[in-house]
C-alpha cells in the first residue's frame, strides 16, 4: 500500500513538474507560482510513503517546499534570506541521513574526512572572489553565499566518498544532484544579482528539480 501511495505522489510530483518547467518557459508568471511549492511536496510525501523511518530524507525535501514558497518573492532580501536558510537546513538534512548510512555501515573512516574538509577549505577560499562579483561586492551576501556553497559542495563531496566506498549506483545519484543544485543556485544568484536571463525560472528549476530528486531518490534507494 506504501509503494503504491508512493507511486501515485511521485507520479503528481512529476506532473507538477512537467506544469511549472512549461509555465517558465513560457514565461506564465501566474501558474508558474501556483505550481512552484507543490512540485516538493509530493515529492516529501513520497519519500514518507518509501521511508517512514527516515525522517531526515523527507524533512530535507519538506524543506525545499518551504524554501520555494519563500523564494516566491526572492526579490524581498528578507524572503530571500529566509528561503537561503530553509534550503541550507535541508541539506544539512541530507547530509545527515548520508553520514548516518555510512555509519551503520561502518564507513565513517575519519583521517578520510580531514582530507574532504581540507579539500572544502580551499574551494571556498577560491569561491570567494567570484561569489563576491556575483553579489555585486556585498559583503553580507558574500559571507552568506560562500557558507551556503561548501553545504552544496559537502553534499556532493559526501556523495562522492560513498561512490569510493562502493555505493556507486545510488551514491552517483546524489553526487549528480548536488552538482545540479550548484548550477540551480549559481544560476539565480547570477539573475538576482547581475543580469537577467530570458526563461529564467525554466533553467533555475529544471536544474533544481533534477538536484532534488536525484538527491532524494539516492537516499530513498540507499536504505533499501
């Protein structure tokens, strides 16, 4: 009954989608945004159906859900701000539920995570000149841009260490998906700060969308 519940969300989270990607590119303002919040709730109501005991899978998504209805009036700094921190506490999520399989896995090889934080370090060093231009030299949002970016990177970072581990099928799903979320975000950040770009809701949720759901799909698919 679960997996048929299952099925019946991710099959409406699907056709939401399909809904919102043609309303953006179109550029329907008004459909689009109706669209937008519900894309992520089927896809968390979904994930509950597969994984009831894994609460840190469907709350992450859940909170992408709340991320967007912010990001509805991503002009306002304010929604802004608080949709950056839904998003960001959603992966923090996610990368909670990898690390807890790979310790019941008995995978969490920690001279091996020294070396990840080392690696993260330097990216955000080099992250920091072109998050500052993208931003147009604010300070605030730099600050605020290069931590929400190594949580991205983290979860793809994470994802990659379990592919070495040996979790290569699904693992690569959520590498894939951390990677499509960078661009999502780079994508807006650019919009928001720099220039405009024609169908842009269409290429910041298509990539979006694709990071979520390889994201979750990886982590559904890894417990079983």
């Amino acid at each position: 009954m679960n997996f048929v519940l299952a099925g019946i969300f991710f099959g409406c989270f699907l056709a939401v989608s399909v809904v919102n990607l043609i309303c953006g590119y179109h550029e329907w303002e008004k459909p689009r945004r109706l669209t937008k919040p519900f894309c992520l709730l089927f896809l968390a109501l979904s994930a509950v159906c597969l994984r009831p005991t894994e609460p840190l899978i469907y709350v992450g998504a859940f909170l992408g859900m709340i991320g967007d209805i912010f990001l509805l009036y991503k002009r306002n700094r304010v929604m802004l701000v608080f949709g950056g921190v839904s998003f960001l506490t959603g992966h923090l999520c996610y990368i909670a539920a990898m690390l807890l399989l790979m310790g019941r896995a008995g995978q969490l090889n920690w001279p091996v995570w020294g070396y990840m934080l080392l690696v993260l370090l330097v990216l955000e060093l080099l992250m920091i000149p072109s998050i500052y231009f993208l931003t147009k030299k604010s300070k605030p949002f730099t600050l605020i841009g290069v931590f929400y970016s190594s949580i991205l990177i983290s979860v793809a970072l994470i994802a990659l260490q379990g592919m070495c581990w040996g979790w290569e099928k699904w693992f690569g799903l959520i590498f894939c998906g951390g990677l499509s979320f960078i661009v999502s975000d780079l994508t807006l950040t650019t919009t928001l700060f720099r220039h405009d770009l024609k169908r842009r809701d269409f290429w910041i949720m298509l990539t979006y969308l694709l990071g979520e759901v390889l994201i979750v799909c990886g982590l559904v698919f890894t417990v079983a």
